[in-house]
C-alpha cells in the first residue's frame, strides 16, 4: 500500500481531512511551472504554505506529501501530534 491510499484510510477512520499536497498543487497552480526532465511540477513552497496555513492553522489534517524535505512546512504550520 502507498502512501496516498494509507493516507486516505487513515483520514476516514479517523475522521481527518486528507491534504494530498500533489494534487493541491496541480489544481491551485502552487508551482513555479514543469520540469521536462524529472517529469513533476516545480513546488512554489511559499505559495503552498499561504494556501494551506489556515486549514494547517485548525487542525485535524493528515498531509500526504510525496518529497524528501519536511522543511516545506514551517514548524509553526504543524502542531505536535501533526503529520507532515
């Protein structure tokens, strides 16, 4: 099982929202434009931020993020007991 599907059964039986970042990112244009080469969209981190920063700001979230660095979100974005 990926991480996506463990996220979106996660977020049912906990009665969570499920944040898929990819598809947040395509639908909202939260990127600096596509990379030919890798084949992805280029993160806009701080559009990302200021996009999620209220609904990070209530709680309740699993984020599915499929990168490497955890940095994308600034401490303050995700409480203890978060998931980022």
């Amino acid at each position: 099982m990926g991480k996506t599907s463990m996220a979106s059964l996660l977020t049912k039986a906990a009665h969570l929202c499920h944040i898929n970042v990819g598809e947040v990112v395509k639908e909202k244009h939260l990127h600096d434009g596509w990379d030919p080469d890798l084949l992805f969209h280029i993160l806009n981190e701080d559009l990302l931020c200021n996009k999620l920063e209220e609904r990070m700001k209530r709680g309740g979230n699993i984020v599915d993020y499929h990168g490497c660095d955890s940095r994308v979100f600034p401490r303050e974005m995700v409480r203890s007991g978060g998931s980022a």
